[in-house]
C-alpha cells in the first residue's frame, strides 16, 4: 500500500524519481565508517574459523578431545613440556596443561560452541519478541494488558541466577549445547518484545498503515506488508547487539560450570580450567580470554555500526561540520544541491 501511494504521488508530477533502495543506502552509509568494516572484516574471519574448525584442526594434524600425557610434565603438576607451553609445528598454540590437549583445536571449536550458541539464542529472542510485541500492539487491550505485564515480568528476572536454576535442574543426558542455547532465548526476549510493540504502536498511526487497514486488509496482512518492513531497522539493529552479549552469557555460565561440559571445548569452559595456570601456563588464559575479547569489542562495534546506518538521524548527525564552506558560508553539500 505505501508503494502504491509513492507511485500515486510520483505519477502526478513531471519529475523523474530515482528508485534507491533501502538496502543501497544501507550499505552506502556503512561503508562510511570504517570501524564497522573493520569489525565486520573481524566477525567474518571468526566465523570462517568456527566454520572451518574440522578443515584448520586437520591441517594441524590435532583434534580437541585427544591427550598428550607425554608432552606434560607430571612432577611439576602437570605443566606443559617446553617453552610457551608447548608451542611447536605439531602444536600451533601449545597443549593444555595436565591433559595435554590441543590449545589450538580447542580455541576454533570453541568458537563454533560460543558463536553457535550466541547466534541461535539471538535468533530464538528476536522471533518470541517480535512475535509477542506485535500481538500485544495489534490486539484486543486485553490482550495487550496480558502480553504487557508478562514482558515485564521476563524483563524484571535476572537472566543469571534464572539460567543457573534452569540449568541446574535439567538432567545430565540433555545435550547441554541446546540446553544453553534455549535457556538464554527463552529468558532475553523481553526487551526486543517492548521495542516492538513501541515501534508497531508508531506505525499503525501513519497514513499508509490506516489506509491499508480502510481497503480491507486483514492484520496479518497489514502486519506483514506494512509493519514488518518498518520494522526491520530497530529489530536488526537489536539484534546486532544481542549477539556479543549472548556471547558473554554463554561464557559466563560455561565459566560457571553450569554451561557446556567437558570435552565438548568452550571459550567459557577454557577460562574456567586456567584460573589456576595463570603463572605456570599463561597462555592457556590468555588466548581464550583474548579470543572473547576480540569477538565481543568487534561484534559490538558491528552493532553499533548497523544502528547508525539503519538511523538517518544518527548519519545525518555524523555528517554536521563535516562540509567545507566557502566564502559565501555555503557548505560544499548545500552548493552540490
């Protein structure tokens, strides 16, 4: 409906409208900012890595479960043999201390457990609130009232100390990684939930909504045709900035021992090994720790990337005192329009 007001509107005049898309002006405002394409550039690699962990570890002749008693030194207390723990051509990153495992095999699987984890959590909060926030703002008020308070009752748990009741409780034979996985999507919908039911009550205030809505179209599709695209800006922009968190989350509670368990490998899990290797063997603290660094800084910044170019407002604000004024005090953009 609102294209076919556009077209309406354009076919009344004698100007020639050029079509731009939004996913045009999209990427043409992300690619105005280069730490966003430096974080993208980041993200991309992790996945590859997650992706490609059987290919690497196969390349390096290791796996993450196998162990290596004859490369730990046993009277010390199970410190890896050699210099930086074991560095060497057979060993890319070292072993572990006491087990002996790969470090480097271990570091790319858990990538796939933290990433696979945190995306599909993501996933699983944005359709329930999606979902939830467009039903409360397009329903009865009865149905909003409902929906409303049990947002807020989901808003007000503390995700922690639910997600180690959650998991403490479920049996042992679960597979854990799943287990995680719906633990964190069913508790951290409620935010995206409120953002969405403000946004849909937004839209269904503006002409091409209520016109949509005059002709006989039924919610779903008004919902889906005209809210949805709307939509779309605040929910990606969300998303983006669920991701690294849901990172920290799953580390968290894997640090916690309550996450994914041995010897499936997890940055989480790695951290909770090496608390007490900090001085013999660093590096077995360091790198996942580091590895956790970088994906969040990098995914964040992503995220925070994506709110600016999906946000004219915010590009617009990028772009004040950035134009050059000649003499006449016209800036370089006013005088090319």
């Amino acid at each position: 409906m609102s294209e076919a007001l556009i077209a309406v509107e354009a076919a009344g005049t004698d100007t020639t409208v050029p079509a731009v898309s939004g996913a045009r002006r999209f990427w043409r405002r992300l690619r105005a900012q280069r730490a966003a394409l430096v974080a993208a550039a980041v993200v991309a690699l992790l996945v590859l890595v997650a992706l490609g962990a059987p290919l690497l570890t196969a390349l390096e002749g290791q796996d993450p479960t196998t162990y290596h008693p004859s490369l730990i030194d046993s009277a010390r207390g199970g410190v890896p043999v050699g210099s930086f723990g074991g560095l060497g051509g057979g060993h890319w990153l070292g072993v572990e201390p006491q087990t002996g495992r790969d470090l480097f095999a271990r570091l790319v699987y858990g990538a796939r457990v933290s990433l696979g984890v945190a995306l599909a959590a993501t996933v699983l909060q944005i359709a329930i609130g999606v979902a939830v926030g467009a039903a409360a703002a397009l329903g009865s008020r009865l149905l909003d009232q409902l929906l409303s308070r049990a947002t807020d009752v989901i808003v007000a748990m503390p995700l922690m100390i639910m997600a180690l009741a959650l998991l403490a409780i479920v049996p042992a034979s679960f597979p854990r990684t799943v287990l995680v996985t719906l633990v964190i999507g069913l508790i951290g919908w409620g935010n995206i939930a409120k953002i969405v039911r403000a946004q849909t009550l937004a839209l269904k205030g503006l002409d091409h909504v209520a016109a949509a809505r005059l002709s006989g179209w039924s919610t779903s599709r008004v919902a889906r045709r005209e809210l949805l695209p709307g939509l779309a800006a605040p929910v990606i922009t969300y998303a983006a900035l669920l991701v690294p968190m849901n990172i920290s989350v799953e580390a968290a509670l894997s640090f916690l021992g309550v996450g994914v368990k041995p010897p499936t490998p997890s940055w989480g899990q790695m951290l909770t090994a090496a608390d007490v290797w900090y001085q013999a063997a660093p590096q077995y603290l360091l790198l996942p720790a580091g590895a956790l660094f970088v994906t969040v800084l990098a995914l964040t910044v992503l995220g925070d990337g994506v709110r600016t170019a999906l946000d004219p407002r915010a590009a617009s604000r990028l772009r004040v005192g950035t134009g050059r004024r000649d003499r006449t005090g016209t800036s370089s953009e006013e005088a090319t329009a």
